[in-house]
C-alpha cells in the first residue's frame, strides 16, 4: 500500500529540507537582529519598530505578489528569493552604531518583502507536488520544519552572536539560503491536468499556472471567492488574537505570573516542544484527517487553553503547570495551520491559489496589527485581564466560525475552463 504520508514523494522531500534549511536561517536573524537593534538604541521602541516593519510588506505587496505568483514559474520565484534574501543581508556587515541603524531597519523591510513572495509561491506549488489526500501531511510537516527551524537556529543564534558578531550571523543565514535555493531548483516540473481553452485534458507544467490557459485572478477576486471566505474570516479573528498575545504575553508573564525574564525566554521557546510532536504525528502517523475538522479542533483548543492560562494565577503562579499548558499550545498552533492550509489549497483553483496565499498574509497582516493595536489598550481603563479573556475568546470564536463556515472537501471544486462560466463569482 502507497504510504499516504507526504514524505513518500522525493519532490516534497526536497522541499521540505529546503524550508527546513531556509527556516533556520531566518530564526537564526530573527533572535539575533533585534537583539542588535536593542543594544544599539536601548530603547523598546526601537526594537518594536523593527517587528512593525515585518508587517507592511504583507499589506502593500499583496497585489504584487499574487499578480507575479499567477504568470510566472514558482519554483524559480522562490530560488530568485532565497537568492535575494541572501544579498539582502550585506549591509548587516556595515551595521555598528546607532547611525547605521536604518540599513539594519532596510534588511528587515526588504526580507518581510521577499517573504511576501516565498510563502504564497510555497503554498501554492505544494498541491502540485503531493495528492489531496497527502495535504493534512504535508502542510503538517511544512509547520513541523519551521518548528525545527525555530529550535535550531533560536539558540543557534543567540551562540553566535555571543561568540562572534552580526557578521557571522549573515555569513551563516546567507549559506541557508544559498542551499536552500539550490534544493528548489532542483524541483521537477510537476506536470497536472487542467482543462485548457478547449475543455480538453492537457498535461501542463504545475510551476506555471498559465500554461494552462486559464486567466490567474487578482487578489480582489481572491477574496470575493465564496467558498473561501470562512477561511478568511478564521484568520482574521485568529490573527487578531495572536497579535494581542505578542503585546499581553510578556505583560502577563512579568505581571499576573510573577515571572523573570528567564521565565519569558522558557514559556515563549517551549511552545515548539508541543508544535514540533503535533506535527510528527498529523505528518506521519494521522491518517484521513478532515481540514475542516482540524482547525475547528484546533481552535476550540486554542480558546480553552489560552483562558486556563490567563485566570491560572488565581490559584498559583509556580512556573512548571505554565510550562505544561504552553507546551501543550504549541500543538494547536501547527494543527490549525496544516487545516486551514489544506482547506485553502482544496477549495481553490491552480489559477486561483497564487491569489488566494497572497491574500492570506494580507489578512493575517491586518489581523495581527489590529490585535496590537488592541494589546496597547491595556495600559488603560480597560486594563489586561479584561483584554487576555477577550484574546481566549477570539480564538473560541474562530472555532465558531470555523465549524459552521469552512467548507466540507466534498465540497471540492472542478476547475473551469477558460472562457467558461468564473469560479469566482458563480461557486456555491
């Protein structure tokens, strides 16, 4: 029997390796370079600006995105990104005073930008590189690599900047890159039948979605597609509650729980113990999951967990039962992305799906700055238990949402010929 596991396909192996490489490296810059910016500026302002700009490329390269993503071959889309998110990190090595401050801010803003690319072409090419049945796996062993990747290059990061310098940091994040483009490219050109202008079956190339005669959609018909928007909607109201968290979590931890800084550093690092075991088992071991299901799941569990830790210091504020529920987060997290991934990719069509990722960091983008937004209200009237219950509950309604609103993958649609009737505004 045809194992039904993802990493059966050599193509999806190598994609694999290549996000897990990829994944390192950029957490490697990713706990480094902040750090660098607060010990030049002292200032946590400074360093939330440098999150804040990781969110604006999403928003006003969208359109860009999904418009490249739909007329030209994914798999080189992303070699070119990799091979500029390697270049990019060069006037990191120029970076030494307070002065140089906006190359380092320009490297942040140029690699959210290139990601903007990466992730939508990623998501897009993957259901050309494994069957429908295998797509619960991947998008599972998808999050298990960046899990990976986070425990790697988190650490790894923090060794090399106290051994070396922010210039062996960019020497190593470059290599990542470098290998990982060279993995791409490696990729076979997946060939999938589409019905062309003709109606007939003709075999294409999957890295091209308009080889196949089809118009791609831009990102307003992306999201006016009517079967996606449920998927939308749970991750805007989703995204919402993850940008509360990253402004209450450490107000929660130095507050309510009493904790240290060490204890910050514990709670936020041992989230990928529970990712990284979710996505063994959905990647290797689940079989015939439903997406729909998973993610309602996984929110519901989301909500649940998120409230027993937010009123928990009623009752104790010893670290370890913390350290077990944020453990146990972990694992919702990968779940509901692999879900909602799978739905996305089920329910659009090829010249649909360059659109629609693009659209999903769009979505995701606005939610999490809303949700900053909201965290800032807690130094006010409204003040921070009120806002971490409203944060649980956000993810309880996501479920909601989820539950009645994402479409069953019975519900799968046929691609349409070019010149017939438009999926976009005629689907059920």
């Amino acid at each position: 029997m045809t194992s039904r596991t993802a990493f059966a396909i050599p193509a999806f192996r190598r994609l694999w390796a290549a996000g897990l490489i990829s994944d390192t490296g950029d957490w490697l810059l990713f706990i480094a370079l902040p750090l660098v910016v607060f010990q030049l500026t002292g200032s946590a302002l400074g360093t939330s600006i440098a999150f804040l700009l990781e969110l604006v490329p999403a928003v006003v390269l969208a359109p860009l995105a999904a418009r490249l993503i739909g007329r030209f071959d994914r798999r080189w889309i992303m070699v070119a990104v990799n091979i500029g998110q390697a270049l990019a990190l060069l006037p990191l090595l120029w970076v030494n005073e307070v002065a140089d401050l906006p190359l380092a801010y320009a490297v942040i803003f140029v690699h959210a930008s290139l990601s903007t690319l990466f992730e939508p072409a990623k998501n897009t090419l993957l259901p050309d590189l494994v069957d429908t049945e295998r797509l619960v796996s991947a998008n599972a062993l998808i999050g298990l690599n960046q899990n990976l990747g986070r425990l790697i290059g988190g650490p790894l990061g923090g060794i090399l900047l106290a051994v070396g310098d922010l210039g062996l940091i960019v020497a190593a994040d470059a290599i990542t890159y470098i290998v990982s483009a060279v993995l791409i490219a490696t990729l076979p050109a997946v060939k999938t039948a589409v019905h062309d202008a003709g109606s007939a079956d003709a075999p294409v190339d999957a890295a091209r979605p308009d080889t196949a005669g089809a118009r791609p959609v831009g990102l307003v018909e992306a999201l006016r597609i009517p079967r996606l928007r449920g998927a939308f909607a749970v991750i805007l109201v989703s995204s919402v509650a993850q940008g509360m968290f990253l402004v209450l979590f450490v107000l929660f931890a130095l507050g309510p729980l009493r904790g240290s800084d060490a204890d910050v550093g514990l709670l936020r690092g041992i989230q990928a113990v529970g990712a990284v075991l979710a996505g063994v088992v959905l990647g290797f071991i689940a079989r015939g999951s439903s997406p729909r299901a998973l993610t309602a799941a996984s929110l519901f569990a989301f909500g649940v967990l998120s409230l027993v830790t937010w009123n928990l210091p009623t009752v104790t504020t010893e670290i370890w039962p913390y350290v077990l529920l944020f453990a146990a987060v972990g694992a919702p997290g990968v779940i509901m992305i692999a879900g909602l991934m799978s739905v996305l990719q089920e329910q659009s069509e090829p010249r649909q799906r360059g659109a629609v990722f693009a659209a999903v960091g769009l979505v995701g983008a606005v939610g999490q700055a809303l949700g900053i937004l909201l965290g800032a209200l807690s130094d006010g009237a409204i003040g921070l238990l009120p806002l971490l219950e409203a944060q649980g509950c956000l993810y309880l309604l996501s479920g909601v949402i989820a539950l009645l609103w994402l479409p069953r993958a019975a519900d799968r649609p046929t691609p349409k010929a070019e010149g017939a009737t438009d999926a976009v505004s005629r689907t059920p």
